[in-house]
C-alpha cells in the first residue's frame, strides 16, 4: 500500500516573514488552498493575493501557481498581494523601490555624459564656431566670461552625479564637451578641458562646502596656516570608494537633526511591537536615511552600538532598501540575476581547476565530490557551489569567514569581523548543500539568523556591509571585489586585479 502524500511547504508570506505549512493531501484546487492558508495564517493573509512557486522546469526561478498539480510536495510558495492591497507590508523581488527624494542623487555616473545648456550667449557663439569649424576647422576663442559659465555649468551637472568624479570620468565629460561642441577643441593640447574641470570641481565643492554641503563640508577644515594641528589635506577623505551614489546625503527639506532622532526613536518603538508596521518603518527609514549616513560615515560606531540605535537594519528587507538608498541597485535582482548566468561557467571553470595539482584543486575537488553526491542539484544548490567555492578558486583564505557547527554546538565567534556561521546535520566534509540555517557574524555578535541558504546569506551579508560602511574580509579580498564589479556591476573606476580581470574574461567567452 502506497504512502499518504504529504506536502512540507515554506510559505513566504511577507519579506521577513516565512511559515510553514503542513498538509496530509493535495488541495483540489489552488483556490483551496489559499483558503487553507488564509485560514491557516489569519490575519496575515486577509487579503487578494497569488501563489509563486520555484519551478523546476526554469531553474528554480519564480512561476505564478496556476496548476494545482505543479504544488511541489517540498518547497518555497510566494504570496504576492494585490497592488491595490493597500495593506500589505510584503515586497516582491519586482517591486519598484521609493523614489529617492530631491536631496539624494537617482543616477549613477552615465556612460554617455548628458553636456548641459549653456548661457544664451555661449550657445549662440557655439552655435555660431561649430558651423564654421565644420566649414574651415577655425576653433573658437572664448572670452572668461564665456568660458566661466561653461566650466560652471559642467561643474554642477557632473556634481549631480558625483561630488568626487574619478580622473577617467573627468576626462568623459571633457570628451562629451568637445563632442558636442568641436569648435572648442584647443589645438596642441588633449587634456586642456580636463584639467580645467579638475580645478573648477575643486572650487565648486569648496563654494559648497563654505554653504553647509555635509558630504564635501565633512573634508573641509583641513591642514594650513591657520589650523597646522589639522589632517593634511589629502587624507581621510570620506568619499564613495564602492560606486555608492548617496554616500553622505543632507537633511531633507524640512528636516533637523531633532525631528529625524525623534523618527529614530519612533523605528525603535516600531521594531520592538509584535506586529509591526513594515509600511509605516519603510517610511521613517527612508526619511531618516541621511541621519544614518552621518552617524556612521561620521561617527564609525561599533556595529552593536549602531544597530541598537536602527535596528531595523537587522530585517532582510531593510537591509535591501538600505542598498538600494545607498547605490540605486536592486541588490537581490541584480545578484541572482548575474549569478544564475554566470553560475554553469563558474561550475566549468571550478572543474577544469580542480584536475591540476594543489591545495587549491584538491579543495574544489572534495567540494564537487559532495556536490555530485547530493540527488538533485538545483539552482540553490548551483549558487552555493558557485560561491562556496569562488573564494578557493581566487586562491584566498576562508577558513575564518565560513564557520560550521552542529545544532547543539557552543560556536566560539569571539574576534571574529565577518563570517557565515552555518548550522549543519553534521561537521563532516567542507562543505554542506543542506544547512539547516545560516547566521550573519559581525563583529563577535549574530546580525540576521535562520537565512536558509548560502546565497541569501551572501546577499543579506553584502547588502550589510554597504549598510554599515564596513570594510571586506581582508583575506576574501578578491572575492568581495569580485561580487561588487561582477555581479552588482558597482564600478569604482579602479582597475581589477589579474586573477579577477582573468576569471571576468574566462566569464564572458563565448
């Protein structure tokens, strides 16, 4: 006699917020069973809403239940309310973000530099030199003036998009410049715009540093004359260093310091409730954003000390809205995104290295061991392979990052910075496919537990560190790098290095 059906499901049915649901039979219909559900988890589900389920036939990739008989008899189902639900505090991977209010940037560095309009005048005279340079190759000679209100104008546009514009980027603009206008090419002289536009930067972030601009204000102040205890000039710049588009934003309109650290306390209140507001702290976090970035690029407080004072950076979702405030980047769709397509690659790659000789092969080739060993490699299976192994691939020392217990094991995380604590059936073998849960460690304190999966955890982690202005792992150096420029596609015009500009080439070959 055949074995009763029995379905084991993990119902997500908000973002931080996932149930299980046991049943003894397969519903007739889907209808059936979201009444199951709603009945089941009342009053969260009192609303419209429809079933996703990981389908198997994509890769694991989100489908929308339409077929009861495609309900799997273990795994994830997604609740996903109805945009006119005006109650829900759910958020899907496909929704759109806040918009970013007018005191914080919305566009990252472009690829084509947008050249501004100039003053009537100056478009007049241009107008007036494009022609008859086109006609005779005669360049335009500027008056100060004129000249002035086209660096200033530059200034201010390259300004909304960065405070502190790399020296490549510098160059784009100046290129864009004599692009749009090729009467204002200077002979004899490439970089002649560039170097301008340099030192017209540095006055314009002086004018508004002199106004109160708290991310160009925070450098000022530095060694001279009349202040020779201070820093020397060119050191300790708090500027973005990891493609951040906000990274020290002022008040909004309207807002002080006072108003704000009443929001703050307001989160606090929120987060300590049973049922919490995930609507109302979404609004207060967005609003108080700017006091966060001063707290901690300003203050560098210890990570406890900050996140007892918002501690709504230890729910997933805010951790995810954070990044986004921060770069403009949806973090989870840009990163399994570039990770499921680099994923067949990376496991290529993995294989083809693990057939040499060395400690770094003989390690990926004990972690494919058990990777063939599991029944059903499906796509988390295939993400934690392909980041499990990224850090022994890139020949880097994760001994100290990826800790293992047992359930009913005292883990030791006393200094430890930065590390995924997974929590296995057993300790044997390098590497577990199947971690009952995984844990954030930083700084000798648990962050975010109970992430199921390796690529969760990677992705909370990573959206913490930007969150948390924190450094990476010394030692996995080249693995954070590689996740940031890769995978998130966060370029900080600094060039990669030849093990990561090697595997980057290997990724994208045909």
């Amino acid at each position: 006699m055949a074995a009763p059906q029995k379905f084991v499901l993990r119902v997500c049915v908000a973002t931080d917020v996932a149930m299980k649901l046991i049943l003894t039979e397969r519903p007739q219909s889907v209808e059936e069973l979201k009444n199951i559900m709603q009945e089941k988890f009342k009053p969260r589900l009192d609303c419209d809403f429809t079933l996703q389920y990981e389908d198997p036939d994509f890769n694991g990739q989100l489908s929308v239940l339409m077929d009861i008989q495609e309900l799997p008899e273990k795994g994830t189902l997604k609740v996903v309310r109805s945009e006119s639900d005006v109650s829900s505090t759910g958020s899907s991977d496909t929704d759109i973000l806040p918009h970013v209010p007018l005191r914080q940037r919305q566009k990252n560095w472009p690829d084509c530099f947008p050249v501004p309009t100039f003053s009537y005048e100056v478009e007049h005279v241009c107008a007036q030199g494009n022609a008859a340079f086109e006609s005779s190759g005669k360049t335009l000679k500027l008056t100060r003036a004129q000249k002035h209100n086209i660096l200033e104008n530059m200034a201010e546009t390259m300004y909304n998009f960065k405070p502190y514009p790399h020296d490549k980027e510098v160059g784009m603009a100046a290129e864009a410049l004599v692009t749009a206008h090729p009467c204002l090419r200077e002979h004899g002289s490439k970089n002649g715009w560039k170097v301008a536009l340099k030192f017209k930067m540095g006055n314009y972030r002086t004018r508004l540093a002199r106004s109160g601009c708290v991310e160009v204000s925070v450098n000022a102040g530095k060694r001279s004359r009349t202040n020779p205890e201070n820093d020397c000039p060119h050191s300790n710049i708090k500027r973005a260093r990891r493609a951040e588009v906000n990274y020290l934003p002022n008040f909004p309109r309207g807002e002080n310091e006072t108003t704000l650290e009443e929001m703050r306390v307001q989160i606090i209140q929120e987060t300590e409730k049973t049922e919490r507001d995930q609507i109302l702290i979404e609004k207060l976090m967005h609003t108080t954003f700017a006091l966060r970035r001063q707290h901690i690029v300003q203050g560098s407080p210890q990570v406890r000390e900050f996140l007892e004072n918002w501690p709504a950076l230890r729910m997933q979702s805010q951790v995810f809205a954070e990044f986004h405030r921060i770069t403009n980047v949806n973090l989870r769709n840009q990163f399994y995104y570039e990770l499921d397509r680099y994923t067949p690659k990376l496991a290529a790659l993995y294989r083809q290295k693990s057939s040499r000789t060395g400690k770094g092969a003989e390690a990926l080739r004990e972690m494919l061991r058990i990777y063939d060993l599991e029944e059903e490699h499906d796509i988390n299976m295939r993400r934690t392979l392909a980041l499990r192994a990224l850090p022994v691939y890139l020949r880097e020392d994760d001994t100290e990052f990826f800790k293992t217990c047992n359930g009913e094991d005292e883990v030791e995380i006393i200094d430890t910075q930065l590390a995924l604590l997974s929590v296995v059936p057993d300790s044997i073998g390098s590497i577990s496919f199947s971690p009952e849960n995984i844990s954030i460690v930083i700084e000798d304190e648990v962050v975010i537990s109970e992430l199921p999966r390796l690529a969760d955890a990677f992705v909370v982690l990573f959206g913490l560190i930007y969150a948390l202005h924190l450094d990476y792992p010394k030692k996995l150096t080249h693995t954070f790098t590689f996740i940031q420029k890769v995978l998130m596609c966060l370029d900080d015009n600094k060039p990669l290095k030849p093990c990561l500009l090697s595997l980057k080439n290997d990724l994208l070959k045909e």
